[in-house]
C-alpha cells in the first residue's frame, strides 16, 4: 500500500479501563504536586483531560503495527485535542480510530489519526520518513509563532526520572528509557514523550492564567525538538481566553504552534 491508500482506513474501536489511581499517577507524571489536591487527591479528585490522550494512544500504535509506515523513524509530529465532557474519575471509555488524512511532504509523509469518544476527539500527526512522493497534496501550513513579544514568559522544570514515569501511562517506546533504543532513533540519549512535555507545559500555563487546568477544552502543538529529563523549558505566552504559546529548551524550539483554551 502506498501512504496515500491508508486515508480514510478505519482503525477499530476499543475499550480501556482506567481508575482514579491511574488519573492521578497521570497528574504526577506531567508535574502536578502534592498541592494540586484535585488532581491528586481522590476525594477531590477531577481528571486532567490530557489523560485521556494516554487512554488513546493505542490507536497510533495500531497504524504502525499495521506497516503503515516504518516505526524506528516515524515521530510524533503534532497533537489536537477537542474536550467534549469531562472525563469520569474511573470506569470504561470507548474510543473509535480512523486515518483522518494523509499529507504528502515529498521525502516524508504525515498520518493523522483521529480517535472519537463521548468525551473527546484527539488527533495525532504522525511524521514518517520515506512514505512521501505519492503526489498528494502538503496540507495546512503551521500556525505562525506571534510577533508580538510575548505577554508572559514561564519557566516549566522537567524532572530527571519523568520518562521513566510517564512511560508507566501506556507509551512503552524504548526509546525513552533505553540509551541504545534513543541512539537508534538519533537522538544521544533517552528523551521524554512530546505528550508529556505539552502535559507539562498546559499545567503551567493554567497556573499562569489562573485557569484550572481540569477545565481545558481545546489544546494543539506542534512538537520541534526533543526535551530530556531534567531540561528546564523557556515557555512564551500570549492573549486570553484562548491563549497562543511556544517552548524551548535555551534557543532550541520544542513546542510551536500552541494554543490553549480553558473554557
């Protein structure tokens, strides 16, 4: 199958498990703190509606199972999220994949997969070398950083054992954990999960913004660069209501393309 035959493919439906322990192991593994009593504590318990891009993460899994496209060198180019309802503290969700669309990038391809619920749509663009040249069309140009300076800047600390924690939300890729895994993908060590580092980013926005995080109702980034444990993220803002941003690591992007809407 050429990369252009895999639009429109539908990926199945499933149905995942989750409790309130792992909502809130989630919240820990992006960065919230024993303060965060309702992200952290059951009794006050309210699901951070990222958490349910880890309850999905089957479904790009699934297409590079699948042979869509070689899964040693494809990355995870950028991620939508649309929050329908909030997320129950614990019990079944039912999700519904399907290849959305199929950029074509010359040397490259992009794979978007769309995964519906009651709850939420999230959309993953995949970045597959080696799958372009098939003539399609390139897709929608990225958003365009803001000109004006930003209107807040935020330090966001990464912590140096948070791969190795948030891998225990489902994302098992080597390549985050293992030295010679990180290697093979080009990178010289193991780097922490793109969904993570845009988790992260979001708590620390909404704290800005004195929004509450458990209240996001639209989320997009496109990810630029890897970001390593322990690497501190320079994260610019601007606007209200819906709220524009951009990370880097020192002059390194790693996020572009932000935008974040609490409700």
């Amino acid at each position: 199958m050429t990369a252009a035959s895999w639009r429109g493919v539908g990926l199945g439906s499933r149905t995942v498990d989750y409790t309130e322990r792992d909502a809130i192991l989630y919240a820990l593994a992006v960065g919230a703190t024993a303060q965060d009593l309702d992200l952290v504590f059951e009794e006050r318990l309210r699901v951070l509606p990222t958490f349910a891009l880890t309850l999905a993460q089957w479904a790009p899994d699934e297409l590079g199972s699948r042979g869509a496209f070689d899964t040693s060198t494809a990355v995870h180019g950028a991620q939508r999220l649309e929050v329908l309802r909030p997320l129950p503290r614990s019990g079944s969700l039912t999700m519904t994949a399907a290849v959305a669309e199929v950029w074509d990038k010359g040397s490259a391809a992009l794979f978007e997969v769309a995964v519906e619920s009651d709850f939420f749509v999230a959309t993953w663009t995949l970045f597959a070398p080696g799958c372009g040249g098939f003539g399609g069309q390139r897709g929608p140009t990225s958003p365009k950083r803001p000109q004006a300076a930003p209107e807040h800047r935020l330090a966001v600390a990464t912590a140096p054992n948070q791969a190795a924690l948030y891998r225990l939300m489902g994302d098992r890729h080597h390549m985050h954990v293992d030295p010679a895994a990180a290697r093979a993908a080009g990178q010289p060590k193991p780097f922490l999960h793109g969904l993570c580092t845009l988790a992260a980013t979001t708590l620390a926005v909404a704290q800005r913004y004195d929004a509450d995080p458990a209240d996001l109702r639209r989320l997009e980034a496109r990810f630029a660069g890897p970001v390593f444990p322990g690497d501190q993220l320079s994260v610019s803002c601007w606007g209200t209501g819906a709220i524009a941003f951009a990370a880097e690591v020192g002059q390194r992007p790693v996020l572009t393309g932000g935008g974040v809407d609490f409700g």
